[in-house]
C-alpha cells in the first residue's frame, strides 16, 4: 500500500505555458509563511507546506543577474547576441528570462528595472521598464 500522490492544481506543462496563452506571469504563495515563487511544485520549498495556491505575479522587477549571449540555440537564431536574465520580480518570485533588445554587456545594469513583455517567441522576455511616469 503507498500514499496517494498529493493532487496539483495543473501540470508542469500547462504552468509553463500560462504566461504564453494568458500572457501573465503565474506562481505560487504559500499561505503557511508567504514565500512567492515562479516555480512549480508540490510543497513550500522553504517550509514544505503542500497547500500553495497559485497566484499572478508581477509583470515588473529588477535584474538580479544577467549574461549576454552570442552562441544562441535555434529558436533564438535571429535574435542573438541578447540577454539571460534572472529578474527578481516585484512582491516576490524569481524568474529566468531573455532580453532581445540587450546586445552587449553595457546595455543592462544589475538592479535595472524591467518588465514582462507577452511574445509569440518562446521563453519569458523582458524589455525595460521605462517607468509609471513614461507609460502615462
Ligand atoms: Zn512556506
């Protein structure tokens, strides 16, 4: 006899594909100590709660990390050289993405704001965020 698996609200495939088809960016909350992630899974990776309730993350952050990339896979043939961004998103949840408008290391800053851009290309992409003044 063994356990039933714990039930999941939706897979792994539809969960990466959510912020293609809604073009939002989804995650979890744990409602036990209110860790928010972009990462699937089952159980709070910081206090193993199982009850996580999906929730929209915020569509803006700032870089924690990048690299730029000039050797791109295919999908990204056009595109390269451009960004690996990991972006550290506003009220919680760090999220690996791309930057096709950053070609050179000198163009991004460590801290920089960006924002989530919905793109029929595959992966989460970033452009700059200009800021709640410039877009009105
Ligand atoms: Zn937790």
């Amino acid at each position: 006899m063994s356990e039933p698996l714990p039930s999941a609200p939706h897979t792994i495939d539809e969960f990466v594909r959510a912020y293609e088809d809604s073009g939002k960016l989804r995650g979890f909350r744990c409602p036990g100590c209110g860790l928010v992630t972009a990462t699937w899974g089952l159980a709070c990776s910081r206090c193993g709660a199982a009850d996580l309730v999906e929730t929209e993350l915020a569509p803006t952050g700032k870089v924690a990390a990048y690299t730029v990339l000039s050797v791109p896979g295919d999908e990204f043939l056009n595109d390269a050289p451009y960004a690996y961004v990991v972006v550290e998103l506003d009220g919680g949840g760090r999220v690996t993405g791309w930057m096709p408008t950053v070609r050179r290391e000198a163009d991004l800053a460590i801290g920089e704001r960006v924002r989530f851009v919905p793109s029929y290309k595959p992966g989460v992409q970033f452009a700059k965020d200009p800021g709640p003044t410039a877009t009105g």
